[in-house]
C-alpha cells in the first residue's frame, strides 16, 4: 500500500509539477545599444512566434524583480514604473517587443535589460544593455627617443581611457586618436610627408627621418570612443626641439676673374651652420689655413693669387660640404681702328666693304651688330676675322662684306651698326657707330590691317586699309576698285568706306611706286554678309487638313549670305536642324494628337549674328487616347461608408464625349452621370455600399475615333475568404472515398491560399481566387483540423480559416499490450489486456473467453472510447485457455484479436533452459514496456489529441529499445508488470520498493515544512552518511548506464529514484528514462503545458531547450545537494522568473553546513555554466569512490 501511495504522489507530480521545457522564443535581441545623454533608446526585441494581443510583456533592469521594473502591456493596457514613469514607451508589432527610453542619462547604463514575454510561449532574455558615452579622460602624449640627431625616427604614442557607463562594458572599448601638427589637424588618410600612423586607431605616430625642419613643431592629440562624438580633452603639447645636425654646404662669393692690380674679396658662407653653430675654414692656393669668413686680397698678382681656394664650416658633428673658387687675373681690349659715321651703297653695288680692329688679353672676339644690339642677318652680310700678337695682347681685325649675290635680299637691311670686342674681361668694347644706306625699287607691300577676305556687315563701317610698301627713296600709292587697272577709288596710302552695302562686295588694289624701278602691287577682298529673312514656312498639307496617321512636312526657305542654320522645333521633342544651309525640310510620318501644337523655325546667320523665327500652330485632327488616369493603379481599396472618385485625362480632338459605366458580375452595364470640361473626365461615388463594390469602365470617342474601354475597379478594404468547406460536408465524409476540400476568396482579390491538414497536407496557389484539394482513399488519419490561410502579397494581410473534419472509418488496431498472444502465469496471479482502436464513431468492444468445446462467454471490459481493457485477477485453472476481443460500430468491424493463458508449471515440463532464458528476457522487455505505460498513462490519462496518444506510444518503444541496448540494469529500476488500480496504471515490482523521498524522511532527512536550525538534521549520522554515499554512487552509475546507449533521464529528482534493500545494501535503481530525442520531445510538451521545475533544470535546458548527458550531471548535483541539505533548491526565489534570473547568471547553490568540502567541490564543477567544463556521470562516479564521506 506504500508503494501505491508514493506512485500516487509521483502521478500529481507529474501531471501538475512537471520540468518544463522551453523552445526558442525570441528570434533577436537589442544586445549593446550604445547612445550619447539626451538621446532615445530603442530596445527591441523579434520572436519566433506571432504575439497574442492578450500577451503580458514585461520589461525590467539588472533583475527581473519589482524594484527593477520598468513598463509592463497586459491586454494592451501599458503602465510605466520606477525610471521609467513617464518618460518610456512600449513598442510592439506582430513579432516584435521592446521599449523606448527617451531622453536617457548615466542613470539608465544599466548592464542588464530583461525582456519578458508571457502568451502561449513564454520567453525571457537578458541579452540588453544601454551603454552611455562619457567624454574620455584627458589624452597623454610621450615621444622617444629623448636625445634626436638628425636622420632618427621619433615615435608619439597618445593614450587617453573611456569614461562611459556601465565600466563593466568598457573592456571591448577601442579608442581612436585625432592629432594636429601645429595646431593643423593631420589626416590619416593623407599625413604630411614621413608622418606614419601605425594601426587603425591612430594611437602611435611615427616621424622618419626627423630633420632639422622638424624643430620647433608642436603635436597634440585627443581621444575618442569609437561610435561617440564626444572628445576627450586635448594632450599638453609635445614640441621637438633639440636636434643635433652637421653644417650645410657652403659657397663663396666673390669674383672669379679681376684685373691686375685690382683688391678682391671672396666671402664663404652656409645657409645652415648646423646644431651646435660650426666655425668657417679658409685653404689658400700656396697652402696657408685661415679660420675667417671673408678673406680680402690686395694688388692682385697673377703669379701670387691666381688659383683655387676652398671653403667649409665644421662643428661638433661633422664638417659641412666645401667648396672652391678659381680667380683669375686679366686685361680689358682696346679700340685699334674705328669705323667712319656715315657710308651709302646700292644693293646692285657688289665690292661693297668696310673693317674695325682691336687689342686685348686674353684675345678678344669682334662681331658686327646694330646699334640697337640685334646681330646683323649672315643671309645678307659676312665678316672674316683676323690676329696679329702685340707682346702680351692680340690684335682682332674684322671685315664686312655682302654675304650672297642676291641683290633684292640686300633691300632695307641697312641702318646704323658697329663692332663690338669681348674677351671677357670687363664690358664689352664698341667702336664708334656707321649708318649704311641701301637704295632699291619698292618691295614687300603691306595692306594693313593685313587679313583678306575682310567680312563685315551690311551697312557697317569698314575698318581703314593702309597700304604701305620698302621703298629707298619714298612711294607714292593709288587704289583701284575690282581690276589692278579698275577705277580710281582714292589717291593716298588709307583707303576709307563708309555704311557699306551690297555693292561694295569685291576687290580692292594698291599700287606703290618710286624712281629707283617698276611699281609694287597689293589687294584684299571685301565680303559684306546679309540676313537671314524668312521666305517661306510651311506645311504640306496646310493646317486644318492633317489627319493622325497620315505624313505631314514641314518646310523653311531663308536668303541669306552666308548660308545660316536652320532649325524646326516642336512638340514631342522634335528638334531637326541643317548647320550651314537654305532651306529645310522635315516629314512627321504617321502623325497623332501628339504632335498638335506650336511649330518654330529658327534661321541664325553666325556671320551678321541675326536670328530670325517664325511660327506655325499646327492642330491635328485625332481620336480619342489616353493623357492621365487617376488613380494609376486603376482600382480603390475603400471601406464602406467612403467616397472615392475615378479621373481621366484624353488627348483628343476634336473634344472627345465620355461615357462612364458600372459593370455588373452578369455582364450587364448602367450608365453613370459625370463631371467632364473639354478632354478630362471625373466620376465620383460617395457613401460607398456594398453594392457599389465591382468594375467601372470609361470610353471616348470623337468624329475620329474611340478609345478601348478602361475598367476600374472599387474593391473592399481588406481580404476575405468567402468559403472554406470540404465535399462531401464533415459528418458525412466516410473511408475509402475521396473528400475535396475547397478555399475560395473575394474574386476581387488575386492572393496567395494555402492548405494545410494531418498527415503533412500543404497545397499552396501563388495568385489565385480559389484552391481546391482532394484526398483520395480518405481514412481515419485523414481527421483533424484543416486551415486555409491567404495573404495579400501587395498589404501583407493575411486571413485564415479552420475547419474540424472527423472521418468515419471502421476499427481498426492502433495498439495491443502486451503484444505477445501466449502468457504463462501461476496460479492466484493477475494479468491484463489492453487494445486501442482507431475508430469513428468509437466501436463496441466484446471480449470473449473461447472453451476446448467452441462455446464462448462474454467478459466484462473496462470500455472508454476507443480503448478497452480486461483485467482477470487471481487467477485460477479454470482461467486459462483462449480469449478474443472484437470491435465493430456501424461503418465496419476488424478481425478478433486472440490472446491465451498457460500455466507456467506446465510449460516448464517440456521446455529447455534456453525457452526459459528467452522467457526471461521477453518479461523484461514486457516490464519496461509496462514502466513506460505507466508513465505516459499516469501524466497523459486524458490526453488532449492523438498527438498526445502518439508520443506516448513512441516514449513508450523508446524505453523498450533502451533496456535491450543495456548491458547492465543494476540501477536501473525495471517493473515485472502493471495493474489498473483507480483507473490508473500503477507498477508491479518484484520486490518491495521505497521512493528515495520516502526513505529519507523515514531519516527525518527532508522535513515538510523545514526551516534552518529548527531541528537536528542528523540522528544516525554515521549509517545515513554510509546509505546516502552508495545511494549517490548508485544514482551516478544508472545515469552513466543510461548515458553510454544514447539515453537521457527524465525529471531526476526525489520520486523518480528508487531505493531497494539486498542483503543489507541499499541500492539506488533510476525509474524515468527514454531515447535522447523523446526525452527532449517531453521536454517541449512541458514547456506547452506550463510545467517547468526550473530548479531542477540546468541553464542551458532553461534558456534554449538543450537537453544532453552534461544536463543531467547538472540535475544529478542538485538532486545530491537537496539530499544532503533537506531544502528545496533556490528557496530564497518565490517566483519562477526569479529563478530562472539567478541560474542563467550563475548563481551557485551554497555549501550546505553538513556537507564536507570533497562533495560540495564535486557539485560546483557538476555545476559549470558551459556543459563541456561538466565531469560526465561516469567521472562522477569515480570521484564519490574516492571520497570519505559526503
């Protein structure tokens, strides 16, 4: 009877304090939002699911507890608290949930926001923090090397830290640096030349090469938090000063050649005397050193002072590059023979000649050149030179000749000119001016200004011609009009025309005459340009005959000189021009309303700059097309009540007559009244009804033509699903048939429908107002709950419908247990026989007792829906022998199901030991089988659908699959049998079995109602410290038991560990177990049943519905620690959420007082947040061999 009251106990567990799991809730959450004081924070979160409008959302900081709460919506009723009264609002949508923080400060860098979502999922995330920037602590800046000589690199390094909040945040902070270069700020992307940024923070500056430059330059950097715009204050100033260079190069000057007897002073000196200041060096050309910076020598001799000398400053570091200075020693020239003032030749005078000399040292070049410096043409002149040496000096003799034999070249090229003698020393000598006259004919006449033709303007001025020619002695000019012997226009050099016209379009001639031979002649022509004028502009045909379709030409004829562009404009863009020409023409094929309107032709002479137009209106007669509709889309989306209005636009002409019509579902029309002024059209509808809902059309139509009809549509605001049904109708829909399901929408709507139904049903149409489904050879797995779901693809909305259908299908054996049809049994035992059917309408069940001699008798059956049982207790010799069960209801029935019942006593006379093991092995498997039915029938007795009813059956397979992949069961608890006891299924064990619960309050080691301190805990301390270690050890190695064959435990607490006594030891043996995947699967029911003992979960199965071995080591050491401390775990926490809160931030168990240190240390690494850091059970086991006591 203990047994069954502590199985009862397990059942109420399990039904209503189930571990809940918990599936994936929020798909995205804010994670660091970072922002400046005074700005608005959103923090928001996605779901995976669809939020319910009823969802309670709370939003809380560091802890999700009442003083930390900051905005809760219940039902769409939102209220703030705390920081957030008045000043935050809630944000939400259709997968979202957040909340916005306005205006926000330091106070509001919590390191933690917490997002609650309950509905029919519940969610909570921690994974917000509001990070608000702080300007940076002051910027610091160091340079090395200290001691710089020129050429070494010198290395800035700035640093400056976050002050933002919260400071738990601040670690992955990455500081960025601003610098300037003499108060100049430096970018990174473009530094000065050998400035060097090393990283992409810009912390370091590298300056290579440092130079002398360099000196004197102040850095200064500032800090700045990546993504803040706030700056920390700038660094004091680091100035380069100090560097040690060697002298610059130096020069000397002074004269490199003077005359005897002369002083000369040669002065050294260097733009840069270096770091420290270097000293100048003088070596002379006979070898003497003097230290000064400008040597003077007097009385210069060539013998003594002719020669190199060199120059260079030294300091400290290095001597300065030198530099030498040749002087020279020499004389000036001096006039020898001189040329007379005045000399006359002519051109055809061939012994022409004349010569100058001089005297110099060194010897001295002569040339001939004019007095105004220009050197005489070698094409008409030639001088041959020639020396004599007078001692020390030479003597230059020079001869002028005529160069050639071409007299006419020789004309104007006399003048006035001299030598000139140069031997570098000193100026250059000249000797006295000779002006040479050349006589000739005339020549090289000029009319100027000199362009021909010359082009003016009717009626300009013309620009005076002056007519000029070479003539030794003077000219005299004519000029004549058109001939070079044409009429006298004027006898003088200008030639002046006044108001010119047409007429004096032509040539002009200059004539140039003295005695010396024949006259010259010259001549330019006179171009005098007109217009444009407009002649002509026209159309082919003429305005009021142009039709659309046919071809029309534009035509435009100018006189003008010269010919001008001309260019045609007008609608439509046309744009049709000839650049140099005078006339044009341009043809518009297959003409239309469009091309109607203002036609311009445009003549530019480029030459007078006159521009003349002239205009056409042209009008083209055209049927009606369409200009403007309004609204574009051609349809409304209004609600009733509403009042919309259709407009059209026509290019039309004549104006066109419109006619506005509504448009019924049969095809028929009315006409509708319409507002129209010229080419536009306006038809309005107020107070819309449903009526009015549907297609409108528009025409119009001229003398021309018509358009094609334009429909518009006035559609309802939102979707509809008009129907949703199946045929033949639920109730009437039987197996074996085939059903058609069908979705029909608005037809006023082009939307996405999709079906969805058991066995994995999904049909979809991408635009469509209709979809229809049909099953064929329809059954009873075809029940259940269809959907028809459409959505807008343009709004997004989306309707659905559901729809219930229930199959009628004959019976038919979902499931049978046991399963073997021959049971062996002894006398005064109890056995049990289970089917289920899957049936509609659920089917009669009759059991039947089947005697030698073919007779029957009915059984009474324990009968519910689509299950029966039969229990036959006590069982006696007339018991045995064959049983069937039938079931039929009114669409068909299934075959009997027999069963039979031998005495085991008998079977043992004629079996061997090997039927007897494989007896054996067929009872466990039975008992395993039975445990889980136990379970999914105690926690699932009225399950909610056959979801349900499925997973039981599989949970059930899974524990059978376990058992037999076991290679050792020692603690692993296996039931021989079950039997209906209160219409619940309850164990049968082999031997008598106590709850670990139960065993230790036998202890007084777990006490209802227990407080700390109120009593001693301990009254056998030694033998329960014995019991309680093999008991862990037990519990350790059936959870490794499991663990090593793919299995996971379930719900590992007080009621789920049995506790046996064998020859003294107690003996610890795990109840709930199944394969990994189904263990995981209970978990998600839970968690959609709302039973979690988050307690006893570990975090990983708490925040995303991990289940692995590592989790169950975790619930393994919060089963120990319950044991040892008699408390319920996380006591301190009254709310689930609370608890939740502590384990995810992970928070610890403390040691409890009796327990030693060796087992709380096995505990706390049991208790590691990441499940790879977790001993697994198999260690565990290992460790609690090895230690004292517990």
């Amino acid at each position: 009877m203990a047994s069954f009251h502590f199985l009862l106990l397990v059942s109420v567990w399990a039904l209503h304090s189930g571990v809940s799991g918990q599936i994936k809730v929020f798909n995205s959450t804010p994670g660091l939002v970072k922002g400046h004081e005074g700005a608005t924070v959103d923090l928001i979160w996605t779901t995976v699911f669809r939020i319910v409008s009823n969802a309670d959302h709370e939003f809380h900081h560091t802890f999700p507890l009442d003083p930390y709460r900051l905005l809760r919506s219940v039902e769409g009723s939102t209220s703030t608290f705390n920081e957030c009264r008045d000043r935050c609002e809630y944000l939400n949508g259709t997968n979202i949930s957040g909340i916005r923080i306005q205006n926000i400060t330091t106070a509001d860098a919590k390191p933690k926001y917490i997002c609650s979502l309950r509905d029919i999922h519940y969610g909570q995330s921690y994974d917000a923090v509001i990070y608000v920037y702080q300007k940076p602590n002051r910027a610091q800046l160091i340079g090395h090397p200290d001691d710089l000589r020129e050429g070494d690199d010198l290395r800035l390094t700035c640093s400056s830290s976050s002050n933002s909040l919260p400071a738990n945040n601040r670690s992955g902070v990455l500081m960025t640096y601003e610098w300037t270069l003499d108060d100049q700020y430096i970018d990174p992307d473009n530094p000065p030349e050998r400035h060097f940024f090393e990283g992409l923070d810009h912390q370091v500056v590298l300056i290579s090469g440092i130079a002398k430059e360099d000196s004197s330059s102040s850095y200064k950097c500032i800090g700045q938090e990546e993504g803040s715009r706030l700056q920390s204050k700038a660094s004091e100033p680091y100035v380069v000063d100090g560097i040690q260079y060697a002298p610059g190069a130096a020069s000397i000057q002074g004269n490199l050649a003077v005359m005897a007897g002369n002083e000369v002073t040669l002065t050294c000196s260097a733009k840069d005397l270096g770091n420290p200041q270097g000293i100048f060096k003088w070596k002379k050309p006979n070898g003497g050193t003097l230290s000064v910076k400008t040597l003077t020598i007097e009385n210069l001799n060539v013998d003594d002072d002719e020669g190199d000398y060199e120059c260079y400053v030294e300091n400290d570091v290095a001597q300065g590059a030198s530099v030498i200075h040749t002087l020279t020693v020499n004389s000036v020239p001096g006039v020898e023979q001189n040329l007379g003032s005045k000399k006359s030749v002519v051109n055809t005078d061939d012994s022409f000649s004349v010569s100058c000399a001089f005297r110099a040292k060194p010897a001295a070049s002569v040339v001939w050149k004019r007095e105004d410096e220009s050197v005489l043409p070698l094409s008409i002149f030639s001088t041959s030179p020639t020396e004599e040496t007078d001692g020390k000096f030479t003597i230059t003799r020079s001869t002028l000749k005529w160069s050639g034999t071409d007299a006419d070249v020789r004309r104007g090229q006399g003048g006035k000119m001299l030598c000139e003698a140069n031997n570098g020393i000193g100026d250059p000598v000249k000797s006295h001016s000779m002006d040479l006259t050349i006589q000739h004919a005339p020549y090289d006449l000029n009319i100027t200004p000199a362009s021909s033709p010359v082009e003016v303007n009717n009626r300009d001025n013309l620009q005076d011609r002056v007519c000029s020619a070479n003539c030794e002695p003077s000219c005299s000019y004519t000029w004549r009009f058109n001939r070079e012997d044409g009429d006298i226009v004027v006898k003088s050099e200008t030639l002046s025309l006044h108001s010119v016209n047409r007429g004096k379009h032509g040539s002009y001639y200059c004539e140039a005459s003295n005695k010396i031979n024949s006259p010259a002649l010259g001549k330019f022509d006179l171009i005098v340009n007109y217009g444009p004028e407009i002649l002509n502009f026209e159309t082919s045909p003429r305005h009021g005959s142009i039709i659309e379709s046919n071809s029309t030409t534009f035509s435009c004829v100018v006189d003008t000189r010269p010919r001008a562009s001309i260019h045609i404009s007008g609608p439509q863009g046309l744009s049709k021009s000839v650049k140099n020409g005078t006339e044009l023409q341009h043809t518009i094929h297959n003409i239309g309303c469009v091309n109607s309107g203002t036609y311009i032709c445009t003549s530019t002479n480029p030459k007078t700059g006159r521009q003349v137009e002239e205009t056409i209106e042209i009008q083209v007669k055209c049927s009606p097309s369409v200009q403007e509709i309004f609204p574009e889309e051609k349809n409304y989306h209004v609600t009733k009540g509403a009042s919309v209005y259709f407009f059209v636009k026509a290019l039309s002409h004549p104006t066109p007559d419109f006619q506005w019509k509504q448009i019924f579902n049969n095809g028929s029309t009315i006409d509708l009244p319409s507002d129209d002024s010229g080419t536009w059209s306006n038809l309005s509808i107020a107070n819309i009804q449903t009526e009015d809902y549907g297609s409108y059309s528009v025409s119009a139509r001229n003398s021309i033509g018509q358009w094609k009809d334009i429909i518009f549509q006035l559609l309802p605001s939102s979707l509809e699903i008009q129907n949703f049904e199946s045929s033949p109708k639920d109730g009437s829909i039987i197996e074996s048939n085939s059903t058609t399901f069908s979705c029909t929408v608005d037809p006023r709507w082009t939307a996405s429908i999709h079906i969805s139904g058991p066995q994995g049903l999904s049909e979809t149409v991408k635009n469509g107002t209709e979809l229809q489904h049909t099953i064929h050879n329809i059954g009873c797995v075809n029940s259940g709950t269809y959907i028809c779901t459409s959505t807008n693809p343009k709004t997004g909305q989306e309707v659905d419908e559901t729809m219930d259908i229930q199959v009628k299908c004959s019976p038919s054996v979902q499931r049978v247990i046991p399963k073997r049809q021959i049971h062996y049994l002894t006398e005064g035992a109890s056995v049990y026989f289970f089917v289920e059917a899957l049936s509609h309408p659920p089917p009669d069940f009759q059991w039947k007792r089947i005697y030698s001699n073919g007779t029957t008798l009915n059984r009474s059956s324990d009968d519910s829906g689509n299950m029966s049982n039969l229990t036959i207790s006590n069982i006696s010799m007339e018991d045995l022998g064959n049983y069937t069960v039938s079931a039929h209801n009114e669409i068909g029935r299934w075959e009997d199901i027999k069963f039979e019942l031998r005495e085991i006593a008998e079977v043992g006379k004629s079996i061997n030991l090997g039927l007897v093991v494989g007896v054996a092995v067929c009872l466990v498997l039975l008992a395993v089988l039975l445990i889980g039915a136990i379970f999914i029938f105690r926690r699932y007795r009225n399950p909610r659908n056959s979801a349900q009813r499925e997973f039981a059956a599989d949970y059930l397979e899974g524990q059978v699959e376990i058992v037999e992949q076991l290679k050792s069961i020692t603690n692993i608890e296996v039931p021989l049998g079950f039997i209906l006891q209160e219409g619940m299924r309850q164990p049968v064990f082999h031997n008598p079995v106590l709850l670990l619960s139960g065993h230790l309050k036998n202890y007084k080691l777990i006490c209802d109602n227990f407080t700390p301190g109120s009593l001693e805990i301990y009254e056998n301390s030694p033998r329960i410290q014995s019991d309680m270690q093999t008991l862990f050890v037990g519990i350790s190695n059936g959870l490794a038991q499991l663990h090593q064959v793919g299995a996971l435990a379930y719900g590992l607490n007080t009621e789920s560990v049995f506790v046996h006594e064998e020859n003294g030891r107690l003996i610890a043996r795990l109840s709930s177990f199944s394969e990994a995947s189904l263990v995981r699967q209970r978990d998600r029911l839970d968690f959609e049943m709302g039973e979690r003992d988050v307690r006893r979960l570990a975090p990983e199965t708490i925040d995303l519905l991990e289940h692995t071995c590592k989790s169950d080591v975790w619930v393994m050491a919060i089963l120990f620690w319950e044991v040892i401390s008699g408390c319920v775990p996380y006591k301190a926490y009254t709310d689930t959420k609370e608890v939740a809160a502590a384990i995810m931030s992970g928070l610890k168990l403390d040691k409890p007082a009796e327990c030693t240190p060796e087992m709380h240390d096995v505990m706390m690494r049991c208790w590691m947040l990441n499940p790879e850091n977790r001993p697994s059970a198999s260690q565990v086991v290992q460790e609690l061999l090895t230690i004292k006591s517990i």
